[in-house]
C-alpha cells in the first residue's frame, strides 16, 4: 500500500451502518445514493457516465485503476459518480497508452474514495435492505456528525438531476449532407451513443434536455432520439410534454433508459423506483419478438410499470423482458414507428450484442422517409 492510501476514510450508510478503509481520489466528504456495478472492465466509461451523476459506487470487481486512464475512454466531459467505495484502488497501471493513474484522475476532478473495504458484504446489504443515501469522508471521522450531513442528503426518488448534466447549447456531428438527419434530446447521454449513430452514415444535432418540440422540429429531423441520464423520470414534465408533442408527428423516435422511461410517461404509463436497480454489463434481456437472448449493459434505478404496461396492451407492447426478474427492458409503440429499451446497446466498452437496435433506428427512419 502507497503512502498515498495511509490516510483513513469512514463510509457510513443512511440506516447507520459503518465501514472503515482508507482514502483514495481527492480528501473530503462527499454524499448521494449508494449503487454497485458488476463490470470487471470499463471503470473509466463507467464513472463518467452522466446516469450516475449523484450517485455514490460500490465497484464489485477488486482491481480498480489498473490499466490506468485514457481520455478517450470518457464518455462525458467529467467524472459523473459522486465517490467510490472498492476493494483495491491500484495506483500502478499496466496500460503504456493511459495518460493518468486512477488516482490523479480522481485527485485532478477532485471525486472522495474509499478503498480496503468489504465490497461484497456492502453489495449484499444494499441488495438485501434497498437503495439507500451514504456518506464517505476522510476529512470528518466523527460519526454523529457524519450522520447529521447524511439526514440532509436528498432521496433519488423525486430528484431531478437531468438538467444538471445535459449540454448546454446546441451541436452536431456526423456529416451534414447525410441521408439520415436524428435530433439527440440530451438527458445526459453518453458519448458513444453518439458515435454508434454517427457510425451508422447518419447526421445528428444534439439538443439540450428542456428544448421545446416546436425547437426541435425547426431543424427538419428525419427522427427523434431519447437519450438516457440520471435522476427521477417522473419529475420531468418539460420532457415528457415535448415527447408527446413529438409523438404527434409520427416521426422514428428511439429511447435508451431513461430516454425508455420518458417515453413509457409520455404514454400514460407510470415509472417506479426500484429496490436496488440494474447495474453491470452482463445482464440476460430476451427479446420476446425473435426470441434471442442478450447480455446487456444496465444502469437504472428506475423501472416501467408492468402493471400499467398490461393496461395499455392495445397501444404499446413489451418487446424485451430481464431474464433475472422479469423486469420490463423495452417497449414498442403499435402502430408508430417508436421503440424503447431500458438497457444501454452502446455498452461502452462492451458487451455489444444489442447494437443491432441502432441499426433497427436507422432503417425506421429511412422506411419513414421512403
């Protein structure tokens, strides 16, 4: 262990568990919901994915940081977590290419770690007891004043953090003169949700998450993206307003998780906070219509009701389910060319076995336009 992790750091749940390990990343306190993530690669896509703005990660793979970073391995301008809880912050890399260690990357963006700890006991509490706030600081040690800073930590459910992180004017990329023109609305999308549309030959405009739908349409898109991002879908009433609007237009329109979300709203059809949520890179996702199995990359807290979904059979219909509870991962509209799933195909780094739903856009909207 390097001079660097001597100093001790506490990590304290909201219902008064207490973990003691040592400090990684920046000194200070930081707070926000605690979550796990199963991936044993792509620490770096992960962290800087704008769905975990506000939110506190428990990596369950023990090696964190040992092949380095890479700025091209960002998928967002910035480290989007809240802080890190793992067994092994490994300052040392193996990576040649990589342009910083773990730890001057979280130092450089200033993100509070915590590293020597149980990660499986935490990972078995948080799935047994639910998603909860947490707090880790290894500046404070006094646990009743810990505990006092973390009774004022907002619940992620009601929270809206979509605005946070969206851009915050107007760019494009992709060829101008292409076939295929997509509106991005921007909740917080990844990057290369981007580059698998730029990729497929089409032009995009992204656009911040509040653009009105009159906005949106000024530029003559072909077809609508939804993208995902963090926080409570269900208090998100200016883009929720704007998808319906969209809808009205009949337009190829595409959602990725809480992009998903948002269009399930859209329609009528309620969202719920889950127990501990999905998150990793090896979930099994069936699609019901071909009946193939897929393992996904997954990162949601937050879940399309089922119930509300079997009410609304005549409009909508389930298209992929999670092979591990059964949870709703997709959706399509039945007479519009409109489609939805709660899992990432742009899997940064991988598993990449749901790309072809990229290709499934593209061909709406080329169908459409035909």
């Amino acid at each position: 262990m390097t001079d660097s992790y001597q100093h001790t750091a506490v990590l304290m749940l909201e219902d008064g568990t207490v973990y003691k390990g040592h400090a990684v990343g920046h000194k200070g306190t930081t707070t926000g919901e605690i979550c796990f993530n199963t991936g044993m690669t792509g620490y770096q896509e992960v962290f800087t994915d704008p769905s975990y703005y506000g939110q506190v990660m428990v990596t369950t793979h023990v090696h964190i940081g040992n092949y380095g970073t890479l700025d091209e391995d960002d998928q967002s301008d910035q480290v989007q977590i809240a802080g890190l809880i793992c067994k092994d912050f490994r300052e040392d890399f193996s990576r040649q290419r990589s342009d910083l260690s773990i730890q001057d990357y979280f130092d450089q963006q200033q993100i509070v770690g915590i590293e020597g700890v149980d990660t499986r006991a935490i990972v078995r509490h948080i799935r047994s007891q639910g998603a909860m706030n947490c707090i880790i600081s290894s500046t404070e040690l006094d646990e009743s004043k810990l505990r006092d800073q973390l009774s004022k930590t907002p619940s992620m459910d009601g929270l809206e953090l979509s605005s946070k992180v969206t851009t915050q004017a107007t760019y494009e990329l992709g060829d101008p003169h292409a076939e295929v023109r997509i509106a991005v609305m921007d909740y917080g999308t990844k990057r290369n949700i981007l580059k698998c549309m730029t990729d497929r030959g089409a032009h995009i405009r992204v656009f911040p998450g509040t653009t009105s739908a009159k906005d949106v349409l000024a530029w003559k898109p072909d077809g609508v993206f939804l993208s995902n991002g963090p926080g409570d879908p269900a208090t998100m009433d200016y883009a929720i307003q704007s998808t319906q609007q969209l809808m009205e237009t009949g337009k190829p329109m595409f959602g990725i998780c809480l992009g998903h979300q948002i269009l399930a709203l859209a329609m009528g059809i309620p969202t719920y906070k889950m127990h501990h949520g999905h998150r990793g890179i090896n979930h099994p996702v069936k699609n019901v219509l071909t009946g193939k199995c897929e393992i996904t990359s997954q990162n949601h807290g937050f879940g399309v009701s089922p119930e509300a979904l079997a009410g609304k059979s005549e409009l909508v219909e389930v298209t992929h389910i999670n092979l591990n509870d059964d949870t709703v991962e997709g959706i399509q509209h039945r007479e519009l060319p409109i489609f939805s799933v709660q899992y990432h195909p742009e899997a940064a780094p991988g598993p990449h076995d749901s790309r072809y739903l990229f290709d499934q856009f593209i061909s709406n909207i080329k169908a459409h336009k035909a």
